[in-house]
C-alpha cells in the first residue's frame, strides 16, 4: 500500500484573498504576525508535530494581499492566494 502523505493547513480565505499556513512548517517565531500591515494574524491555540503554534488569519477581510507574511517566513510556511 502507498503511503499518502497530508499537508495540514489552516486556510481563511475573504473575498479577495485566501492565506494558509501549513502547519508543520511553522517555528513560532512570531515575524508573519508582526509584519502584517493590516493585523490579520494571531498566534493559534493549534500545536503543530513539532510542538509549536502555527499562526491563524482572525481578521481575513482585513488582508490586502501585500504577501509580506510569505516573504518574511523563513520556513515558506504561509502563501497566499489571489480569489476570483
Ligand atoms: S498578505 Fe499582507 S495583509 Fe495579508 S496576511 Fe499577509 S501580511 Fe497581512
Ligand atoms: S513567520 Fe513562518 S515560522 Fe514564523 S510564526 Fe509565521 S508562519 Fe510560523
């Protein structure tokens, strides 16, 4: 049998834009949330495999689509998604 593998994501999406954060690449160094213009990232109560909180988009109808949170992750966690 072939072994499937999953990737865990925690995806918000608003009208504009949909941000998701793949789970098991986070480190929780807490830079996606604090070079979000706009706020849209907390950090979650969710724990990742390595035991650490993966950030979440509370405020999804706030983000711009700036794309700052995927460039300054230095574990290419988060990416976002134009909609429509
Ligand atoms: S794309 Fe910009 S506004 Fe949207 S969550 Fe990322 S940093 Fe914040
Ligand atoms: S910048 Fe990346 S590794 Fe750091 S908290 Fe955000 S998603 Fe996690």
């Amino acid at each position: 049998m072939t072994q499937q593998s999953v990737i865990g994501l925690i995806t918000r999406s608003s009208s504009k834009y949909r941000v998701n954060i793949i789970v098991d690449r986070c480190k929780e160094c807490g830079i996606c949330i604090s070079v979000c213009p706009t706020k849209v990232l907390e950090r979650s109560n969710i724990l990742n495999k390595y035991g650490y909180h993966p950030p979440e988009p509370v405020n999804i109808d706030k983000c711009i689509g700036c794309k700052l949170c995927e460039y300054n992750c230095p574990d290419f966690a988060v990416f976002i998604e134009k909609v429509g």
